[in-house]
C-alpha cells in the first residue's frame, strides 16, 4: 500500500511501522518514543535482538538529545557527508535511547538520509529507528515492490522510486584513536581520505565489531558462483555487465556497464531479487572488476551473497 508523505507522518506519529526510502535502500521506519514499534521492527525482519538499529536524524542538532561524545574529526566529516550515506557509531548517555535501540551498547548509530522527502517526514516526527527494509539475511530493497516482496502487498510504504545509491551506508567508529570503516557502504574509503585517515576495520569475523557483520547478508536464494572465466558452451545464467561478450548460450542479467560502478551498485540488489523472482537455482556472476572505490564494496556484497 502506498503512503501520501501526510499518511506516513501520521502513521508514524501513531507508533506504526512503514517504509520510508533513502537514497541506499528503503528502510522499516518507527518513532523512536514508541517501544512496541521497535519491538515490531525486530518480529517483522525476523532480526537477531543483538543487532542495533540506525537511527536516522533530519538535522544535526537533533544528535544532542542523545548526549554523544563526538571524537575528534567528527565536526569535519559530519558537515562534509550529511546529508548522506555516511553512519556514524558515537558513545552516547545509554538512558537517551531504548536499550533494544541500541542492543544494550553504549554506542549508537546515526545518520541523516539524503532524501528531502524522507527528511521532511524526520523534521515532523522526530529521530526514527531504520534498519533495512528486507526480512533478514536477504537482499536489501531498493524499489517499493521489493518491500512488498518480503512484507506483503498491504504493507505501507512511502514510494521513492528506485533508490539511487542501491548499497547501503557507509558506518564509521572512532577506536583506538583512529576511524574505522565498520561496514564499507556506498561512500568508499578513497572518498572519505581527503577529509580524514581512515582504515578499514578488521578483526576475527567471530567478533566483528559492527553486530551485523557476523550474519549472513545480501544473499538471493539463487546460488551465486563468483568467477572471472566463462566456458565458451555454458548455457546457463550469468550475472554480468552490458559491455562484454559472454558465450552465446547463455542467459544475462546484466548489472550495466562494467566500467560504471554507480550503475552496478544501483542495479545489484534488483538484480538478486530478480534472480529469485524467476525462480533461478544456480548462476555465474562476473567478478571481474577493480578492486577500488565503489567496486570494492560491490565485490563484498557479491562475496557476502555468494557465501552460503
Ligand atoms: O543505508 C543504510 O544504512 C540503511 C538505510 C535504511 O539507512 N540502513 C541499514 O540498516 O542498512 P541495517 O539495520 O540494515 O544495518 C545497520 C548496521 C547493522 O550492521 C548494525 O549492526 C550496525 O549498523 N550498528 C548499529 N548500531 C551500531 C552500534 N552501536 N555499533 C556498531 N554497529 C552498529
Ligand atoms: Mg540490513
């Protein structure tokens, strides 16, 4: 069901659950004042209670009211990528924000979408709780059909259109007195260096720092096998990009162009859910691609979908 913007606030106001676009992905939206929306959230996405939510602010004063700690560096990144896709991971005073929020860390994650549309919504209700807008493990939504996918046909939705970014946010961490990229996301690293060292975090993936990295992610339920070689008689499905040539017996899913990866992350998780749509059991997808900037996060998202 689609949602006027007036429908969304009121809703929203009332302690409902709906889905609000970003420029990454849709997200499951509720008003942080309404603990049984929170709850609602985790049952609908079927999500691990150990995973904190993002929450998404229309303006950077709205960041007081959680009393963060804001690491040095803060006040040149912020202004620099909000709004945007960049999330960042502050401490804050833990009794500002319900502890299921913050999945009894006393960290928690914000951003503030690029999208006016959503943005105005936030100015009216106040901070909202995020996640994206999939049951969990599945493949993100970046169109309003994909949400009526995973949640039904009745579920209210506020149409944005193809979100433009396809993957979502980039969440950084101040520790160990430096920044740390805990989860790559549509702004990558070599975007973020003019402002400020960064580096990617790493640590034994049974303790990732970011909750959500341990699970499984992105994944169609068709099996992706990443490869860079095609045998000229395969006749089977391939995932890959308009401008190669791929053996004639083959069917394509094409993500767009391979030299333009703004068009490949934008298509990427469309492109999963059509795989499943058309009930595919197994495709070749062609991870022949650099391995910097915004391919990089492309080439993680494919790994992690890979992955079963
Ligand atoms: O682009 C996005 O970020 C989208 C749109 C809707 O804004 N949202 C999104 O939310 O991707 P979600 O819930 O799918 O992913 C949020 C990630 C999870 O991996 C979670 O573990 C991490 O953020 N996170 C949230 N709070 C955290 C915290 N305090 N410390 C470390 N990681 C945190
Ligand atoms: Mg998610």
């Amino acid at each position: 069901m689609r949602l006027t913007v007036e429908q969304a606030i009121d809703r929203l106001k009332r302690g409902e659950v709906i889905s609000l676009p970003t420029e990454t992905v849709y997200g499951l939206a509720a008003s942080i004042e309404f603990p049984q929306a929170i709850e609602k959230i985790f049952e609908l996405k079927n999500r691990p209670q150990d995973n904190p939510l993002i929450i998404h602010l229309s303006h950077i004063n709205q960041l007081n009211a959680f009393e963060p700690e804001l690491p040095a560096g803060f006040e040149i990144l912020a202004p620099a990528f909000w709004p945007g896709p960049l999330t960042f991971v502050l401490p804050i005073n833990p009794k500002t924000i319900p502890e299921k929020v913050r999945a009894g860390l006393t960290t928690a994650a914000f951003r503030i979408p690029n999208n006016s549309t959503t943005r105005e919504v936030i100015e009216k209700v106040g901070p909202i709780v995020m996640p994206s807008a999939n049951i969990s493990g599945r493949p993100s939504s970046t169109k309003p059909e994909h949400v009526e996918t995973d949640f039904g046909m009745d579920f209210p939705v506020l149409d944005g259109g193809f979100c433009e970014k396809g993957l979502e946010s980039t969440i950084v961490m101040y520790t160990d007195g430096a920044w740390k990229i805990i989860r790559e996301g549509a702004i990558p690293k070599e975007h973020l260096e003019p402002f400020m060292d960064v580096s990617i975090y790493s640590k034994p993936s049974s303790k990732p720092i970011c909750p959500g990295q341990k699970y499984r992610h992105y994944a169609p339920k068709t099996h992706l096998i990443e490869t860079t070689y095609f045998e000229p008689d395969f006749d089977g499905i391939i995932v890959g990009y308009t401008d190669r040539n791929y053996p004639h017996e083959a069917k394509i899913y094409s993500l767009g162009l391979s030299t333009a990866p703004d068009e490949i992350a934008q298509n990427l998780y469309a492109t999963f859910r059509q795989l499943d749509a058309d009930g595919i059991h197994e495709a070749l997808i062609d991870i022949d691609l650099p391995r910097h900037d915004v391919f990089k996060t492309i080439l993680e998202r494919i790994k992690k979908a890979a992955k079963s």
